[in-house]
C-alpha cells in the first residue's frame, strides 16, 4: 500500500514548475569538448561550407538545440575546433612523433620536420594539422578564426626556434623558412591529384627542411 502512495506521489504530485538539475560544470566542458572534436574532424573532410550545425551535432550524439548552449555561431565553432589542435590531436601528434617541445634541441626540430611531412600525417585526413586541411577555409573566415590559425603557425616556430642555436635573428628565418616548408609542402601534396607529384612535393619539402636544420 505504501509503495502504491509513494508512485501516486511521484506521478501527481511532483511540481511541474521545478526546475531541472543544472549539468556540472565537468559535464558541460566535456560536452562542449565532444563537439569541438567532432566539428574539426568533419572540417577536415569535408571543408567548412560544407558542414552543418546539425551534421556536427548528429556526430556528437547530441540534438541541435544543445549547440548554442556552447556556442553562438558555426564560425565560433570554426575557431574553436581550429585553436583545439595545438592540446588536443596535435599534443598526441606531437608525442607519438617523438616531439617534446618541453626540452627543444635540434633533433626536436628533426623529429618534428620527419613527423610534419610523412606520409602518415598526409594520409590521416581526420588528424591532419588545420594549417594543412583548412587554409583556403580560414583566409575567407572571421578574424577570429585566422588568429586561430595563426596561432598554430606560430606554436611551429617558436618550436623550431628555440630548438636551434645561434643567433636570433638567423634562428627565426630558419624556423620561419622551416615552418614554410612544412606547412607548404603538404598543402601542395595534400591538394594534388597526381599521386606520384604530390609524393614528389612532400619528398622535396622533407629533404630541403632536414638540409636547412644541417646547415652550419
């Protein structure tokens, strides 16, 4: 009998009017986290006019009205999925390379020019670097989305330059040349549709960066 009026109570007389239990401050970062990966993922396949609030959403396994809880635009989105590269893929980029930007030397540098331009980071087209997938995208995208993008190139230099020795002024055209290098070399290589040509870009780029870091 007590456990029939307990359901009665629960059924009839709960207050429609209370308020739900807020989600922890946790939850929504992860949240926020989950569509963030799942946004620079689809940017990087298919480009950002071609994606859309709701095809982000559908890979989070979350619903559309959820987003602008996160964020007021696709565009926020952009710049958010772009600056999330530097901790998030590029930090696991960076470890399963061997890069420890925490201690530079010049085989940090070496290691990230073998990394940078391999044929495992041309072919990962959900991990490639946004300075790679995304550069048409961002030249036509808010100020906020370039800083975004111009804050990965300049993660790569001051990751070059304070692996090298020498002057500064020679250890930041070198890193500035070297960042050119990498980032040029597969642009080029990734938007090729002649195989052999694209391999023969990425080749040069590869061998012309390893013989700037051997240079006296």
């Amino acid at each position: 009998m007590r456990v029939a009026q307990n359901m009665f109570k629960i059924i009839f007389c709960t207050d429609a009017t209370e308020p739900p239990v807020p989600y922890s401050p946790a939850h929504k970062q992860q949240t926020r986290a989950r569509i963030v990966e799942c946004a620079r993922i689809l940017f990087n396949r298919h480009g950002y006019e071609n994606v859309t609030i709701d095809m982000v959403m559908e890979a989070a396994e979350l619903t559309r009205g959820g987003f602008y809880n996160h964020f007021d635009s696709k565009e926020e989105l952009f710049a958010a999925a772009v600056s999330s590269f530097l901790m998030g893929r590029g930090a696991k980029w960076r470890a399963d390379v061997g890069v420890d930007a925490t201690k530079p030397t010049r085989e940090t540098a070496v290691q990230m020019v073998h990394g940078y331009l391999s044929k495992e980071h041309l072919g990962d087209l959900d991990g490639q670097c946004p300075m790679t997938a995304l550069p048409s995208d961002a030249a036509r995208s808010s100020p906020e989305v370039q800083a975004a993008y111009q804050l990965l190139l300049e993660s790569m230099v001051r990751l070059f330059e304070s692996s090298l020795s020498g002057p500064k002024s020679k250890r930041r055209q070198t890193a500035l040349s070297l960042a050119a290098l990498c980032v040029g070399g597969m642009v080029l290589a990734r938007t090729l549709p002649d195989s052999a040509l694209a391999e023969a870009v990425r080749g040069a780029a590869h061998n012309s960066a390893l013989a700037l870091l051997s240079a006296p």
